[in-house]
C-alpha cells in the first residue's frame, strides 16, 4: 500500500508532498522522503557504483526501513518522484511498471 508520494524539485525542494497515513506519521514519512533524496543524489552523481544508467529513471529500492519500502523516479528535468509502500515484499519489477507507466 502506499502511504506516502512526494514531488521534489531539482535543487532538492518539496514541490508535492502527500501521505495516505494518520497525520501522526506525515512527520516521520517527511523524514523518510528527505532521507532518501541523499540516496538519489549518490545514485545520480555515481552512476558507475550503484546500478543505474543515465539513460535509465527509475532508480529503483533507494532503501529500505523496518516497515516502509522507498522507490524513486527521476525525470529528465531532474524533477525526483519518491514513492514510499508498505508492502515489504512488493518486487522492484512492479514497482517500475507502475512508475513508467504513470510518469514516462
């Protein structure tokens, strides 16, 4: 299930930010969302190290914690899509699917 999307600009600033949660946990998902643009950015700036290619947007499981999953997109314009689930065994294949099918 998703709980939480957000929309992050190219310099790193929350355009869109929305959780599906108790407004108890829109702090922490915050956290998590910012958390994991240093993972976007380390994937971005060391394409050799960590899987992606430039051509390639999705950049996959960006990490996870003990109950959410956290994948990314990245668009041409370097706008970062940050999607957090809590389905725990949800596959990277899926997830990809969805993202290209709804942001390409």
């Amino acid at each position: 299930m998703i709980v939480c999307v957000a929309v992050v600009g190219h310099q790193n600033n929350p355009l869109y930010i929305q959780s599906f949660t108790e407004a108890d946990d829109a702090l922490k998902l915050h956290h998590i969302v910012h958390c994991s643009l240093d993972v976007v950015d380390e994937r971005v700036n060391n394409p050799k190290k960590s899987g992606p290619t430039l051509n390639e947007t999705f950049l996959g499981l960006l990490y996870p914690t003990e109950n959410y999953k956290v994948y990314g997109y990245l668009t041409n314009t370097k706008v970062k899509f940050i999607l957090v689930t809590t389905d725990l065994d949800v596959r990277d294949a899926d997830v990809r699917n969805d993202l290209g099918q709804n942001f390409a």
